[in-house]
C-alpha cells in the first residue's frame, strides 16, 4: 500500500459577478464551503494556463456576460491506495461527494 498526492481539475461556474477577481475569490470561497464539512484537507489553487503566443502564466478563469468559469486545481492525499488508478478513483470519490454537480479531472497523480 503506497500514499499518493491527487491533483484534480474541476470547472467551477459563477454568476452574477463583474470581474475575473471577483470570479476567481467566489469560486475558492464556494469550493472551501462545500469541502469543509466532509473534505477539509483537500487543498485549493487557481488553475494557471500557459498562452500560446508569450509563454506567460495567466490565471484559468473567464467572464462572459456576468458569468463565470474558473479552473480549480483541487490537491488531496490519499494513503494507502494499492496503485495509482485506485488512488484516483478514492480522490475522485471523496471530492465528488463533496462538491456535486462540479465537473472534476484527473490532472497529476504521484506517489509520495
């Protein structure tokens, strides 16, 4: 049995708001509600794009008419898994129980 670190890509949306601050802050502030109760060690990051033109790191969030879409990376320990599928379907599992509905991907998966 062998200890893992998960790192899942999630697709949060949030409305009603007028910039990508405010759109990148509600998302963590939403994410951290909802994994508290029963996910609280998860840990939350703003996902970063690299543009293709100038190579320079931006921020994975968008607004489009009051709406938003921001790319959580959402980073969790998972001991005791027999292999890293394993490790990612029991990520997959406690964060999805915790945050319904939120669209989640298997970004990186390595053993610790």
């Amino acid at each position: 049995m062998t200890d893992y670190m998960v790192t899942l890509e999630s697709a949060w949306l949030v409305k009603d708001v007028k910039s990508v601050d405010d759109a990148v802050g509600i998302a963590v502030s939403e994410a951290g509600k909802r994994l508290n109760p029963s996910a609280k060690y998860v840990e939350i990051e703003i996902g970063m794009l690299t543009c293709p033109f100038c190579e320079n790191e931006l921020n994975s969030a968008l607004v489009v008419a009051d709406t938003a879409l921001v790319g959580l990376m959402l980073q969790i320990k998972v001991f005791n898994a027999e292999s890293k599928e394993h490790a990612i379907r029991i990520a997959k599992s406690v964060v999805g129980k915790a945050v319904r509905d939120v669209p989640l991907k298997m970004q990186d998966v390595h053993e610790l």
